[in-house]
C-alpha cells in the first residue's frame, strides 16, 4: 500500500542541503511535497519589507530551480499559513507536516494552533531545529532565568554546542501522484516596477542556496584569516556578506560554523578570524534568544526606564537621514551603499544608528523600521537587539553615554575616504585629511576641489558637539525621572 504524502513546509529555510526536516521526510520513504506559503498578514507579523521582498521572490525561483533537478516541485501559495497548510494537507491526504522551526513570536504561536488544527484531524506535524544552533529556550543562566548579558551566554553556548557535519542534499524527490493547484511567483508581486529600483541590489547579490554556498567560499578562502582585523573596514571587502544568506536558510548556520571551525583547524593563520566569526554567530543565537523570552523586543525598550526617554521625533532630519543628506561623510556613505545594495556595513550600521538616535534623537524604532523595509537580511531579532544595543536601551547594551563621532568614527575605520568616495562622489576629489570633515573647507578650497561639492552636498544637519551634549542632557533627564 503506498504511503501518504510528507508536506515538506518551507519557511526562512530556503535551501535542499543540510535540512533536517526535508532528510528526514525523504528518508521516511514517503512521497514528499513542497510547499511555501506567503503570509503576510498573520496577527502580530511584520510583513517583510520591499527589499526581504526582491530577495525572497529570487530565492524562491532558485529553490523551485533546484527542486526540479531532483525530481521535486514547489507548490505555492498565499494566506493564512495555518489555514493553508491545512488545506492543502486535506486536499492530498498527507499523514504529516514536516518543518523548520521559527523563533519569532507569531512564528511560535502559529506552530502550536497549526499542531492543534492538524492533530484534530489525524495529521502529525514535526518541527525540526535548523534556523539556529541552539534551541533558544534551553540555555540558562545558572539561577535558571534567561541570559540578558552575551559573554556568558557566548560561554555557555560555546561549551554547549558543537556543529555537526552537514547534511547532503537530497539525490531525488518523490512527488506524491497528484500535485495541488500551485499560485504563480509573479502573482505575488514582489518585485518593484514602477519604478524598478533594485538594479543595485541585482549587482551586489545572488540569492539562492548557490550563490550562499559561494559566498561561505568566497569568505573561507579570501577573508577570514584576516576577518577579524578589517570586519570594521567598510572600505574594505572584510566581512562574510552571509547575513541574508542566513535570514533566508539559503545556508544553515551550521553549516557556517562547522565551516569555519574545520578550515581553521586546517589553516592555524586562520585561527583568530574564526573565532571571532563564530562569535558574530552567537550574537546571532543571543538576539533570537532575547526575542523568544521578551517577545515585545521589537517594539518597547528593554530597559523600561527608556519607555520615558525625551525623544524629539523631527520628519526633517528622518528624512535627511533615510536619504544619506545629513552633511556627515560616512554616516552618509551608509545611508545611500544602504538604499543602493539592500545592504550595510555592520561598523557603518553602529554609526548611523549612533546618529540616528543620539545626534538626533530620533526614536531607535524609526531607525528599526527603516533597516526592515530596506535591509536584504531583515531579520526581526537581529534588527530589534541591534538598534536597542545602539540605544542603551536593551539588553547588555552600549551604555546610552557612548556616543559616536561620526567624523573620527570615519577617520578611524575608513582612513583613506574610499567608502565615502564610493558612496558619496561628492566628496570623490578631498583628500583623506578633508574627506570626513568638508565643512571646514574654506569657500575656495570647496569650489577648488570640486564643483560637485560646492553645488550639492549639504552642510552638517546637526553639531555634533551641540548634538552631543543635548543627548547627555536627555539621559540625565531620564535618570532623574527614574529615581523618582
């Protein structure tokens, strides 16, 4: 008697090789069918913004791409998840549904009602980990409670944890008999037209399990021996560029990991850049570890002292910001290789936030909600923990008082004026001493070293000084009215 079919329910796990969820359907010898849903409406999600849309649409093409080689298909659909896969469970008479397990609030709470729907109807459904190298609810301190500093839990999930090799990817696919009716991608619509504003982000990327796996090369043979020397020179080519990659589960941090720790076992050069790259990975396990246990990280601080912080919200200076105009060289540079490429920096995203919120204090969930609708590796725990740390107001933060300038910020990690000339042409014709602070040119030195400059790029928004002493002043006003 053949088999009911295995739903085999693809989420940020976009990839065929080391997914326990889909080895493990395929070694039932089931028939196994692939589906992914587009929800984008759940209660409490943040839909994905325009540039996780461009990327997902491309991602989902290439996975549909690799299926086929194997023998498999990619059923589509848009709604309600737990409503979908239901349905389509019905309509094929599967006797399970096999998962990646997500972290993000609404993720959690679909997975349980969708276990309830499905168990009342006589189908199993199994949640695989693979998003993560540690399930984020196990690691505790020990007075039991949650981890709120990430040395120690870098410590314990160091000791805890130990990558695997990674799984094969599947030589074939059975497909059940009968396929469900599949949606169209173009039907989704994600990506832009009018106007199309993703030829950057087409240059700058591959998305897909391919172009992830060259990217981990790329990085293994070329950067991490000296990753942890240029990882805070944006002016140079530095850093990994895996974070979408690892958003989508186009690779699995495992994967990374056990990478990384084998080729510096190979190559002892190698040593201390992989060390700090698995380190930037567990910052990755430590934001998804605070989301789980304080799953309003997204929206209020941390710190609830902060909830009566003196913001001065001003649309003007968002605006200047979004847009890359606010008369500081490399918080600029940032803003447009952002809006350019889907992508920023990870030295760069500390200034601007700094800026954002200290220079002009603005609100850090304006900064957050810009990075989502703008980042190709929007990631809801990495985007919430990361602008709070900027803030001071979350967990194991940078103290509120720690400002950056964002002139010696630029002298410092982008020496030469590279970065800014790439990002800012502007600027292109200032020498390095001039670069990251053109507002000291006198009149004729401006015109002299370009007519770009004198015609287009604005003066500093804010002072720094000013701004920075405003931004102490606000954090003594918030310390005086928490002791109240």
């Amino acid at each position: 008697m053949a088999k009911a079919p295995i739903i085999l329910w693809f989420r940020q796990d976009l990839r065929l090789a080391d997914h326990r969820a889909l080895t493990a359907a395929v070694e039932s010898g089931a028939p196994v069918l692939p589906v992914y849903v587009l929800d984008d409406a759940s209660p409490g999600r943040w839909a994905p913004g325009a540039a996780s849309r461009w990327w997902l649409h491309n991602s989902l093409e290439a996975l549909g791409r690799s299926l086929k080689k194997v023998g498999g298909a990619l059923v589509l659909r848009r709604g309600d998840a737990r409503h979908v896969i239901a349905q389509i469970a019905a309509e094929v008479g599967a006797s399970a549904v096999y998962c990646s397990r997500c972290y993000e609030p609404w993720a959690s709470r679909l997975e349980d009602a969708l276990d309830q729907d499905l168990g009342k109807a006589g189908i199993a459904m199994k949640c695989f980990s693979g998003a993560l190298l540690h399930d984020p609810t196990h690691l505790r301190t020990r007075a039991g409670a949650p981890y709120k500093v990430y040395s120690p839990f870098w410590r314990a999930l160091s000791q805890s944890c130990e990558a695997t090799a990674p799984l094969p990817a599947p030589k074939r696919l059975k497909l059940p008999a009968q396929l469900p009716p599949s949606e169209e991608l173009s039907q989704w619509q994600l990506l832009p037209t009018q106007p199309d504003w993703s030829e950057g982000l087409r240059k700058a990327w591959k998305p897909g399990e391919d172009g992830a796996t060259r990217q981990l090369a790329q990085f293994l043979n070329g950067r991490l021996e000296r990753y942890a020397e240029l990882r805070n020179r944006p002016d140079l080519e530095g850093t990994s560029r895996l974070s979408p990659h690892l958003h989508f589960g186009e690779v699995s941090v495992n994967a990374c990991w056990h990478a990384a720790s084998l080729y510096s076992d190979v190559d002892t050069t190698a040593v201390t850049g992989a060390a700090t790259f698995l380190k930037e990975l567990a910052w990755r396990e430590f934001s998804n570890h605070l989301l789980v246990h304080w799953p309003d990280l997204p929206d209020a601080p941390f710190r609830k002292e902060f909830s009566v912080f003196p913001w001065q919200m001003d649309d003007g200076n968002l605006k200047a910001w979004q847009c890359g105009r606010t008369g500081y060289p490399i918080v600029d540079a940032g803003m447009r290789e952002l809006w350019a490429t889907g992508w920023m920096h990870n030295r760069a995203r500390m200034i601007t936030g700094s800026f954002l919120i200290k220079d002009l204090l603005i609100p850090w969930q304006a900064g957050e909600a810009w990075f989502w609708d703008t980042l190709v590796d929007a990631d809801l725990a990495n985007n919430a923990a990361s602008w709070q740390w900027v803030a001071g107001s979350g967990a194991d933060a940078a103290p509120y008082f720690r400002i950056f300038n964002p002139q010696s910020q630029g002298e410092r990690f982008d020496p030469s004026g590279d970065y800014v000339r790439r990002w800012v042409p502007e600027l292109a014709a200032l020498s390095a001493q001039d670069i990251h602070k053109p507002w000291t040119l006198a009149a004729g030195t401006r015109e002299a070293a370009s007519d770009k400059l004198s015609e287009s790029y604005c003066g500093p928004i804010v002072d720094h000084g000013l701004a920075r002493t405003r931004a102490l002043d606000a954090y003594n006003i918030l310390r005086r009215k928490t002791r109240q």
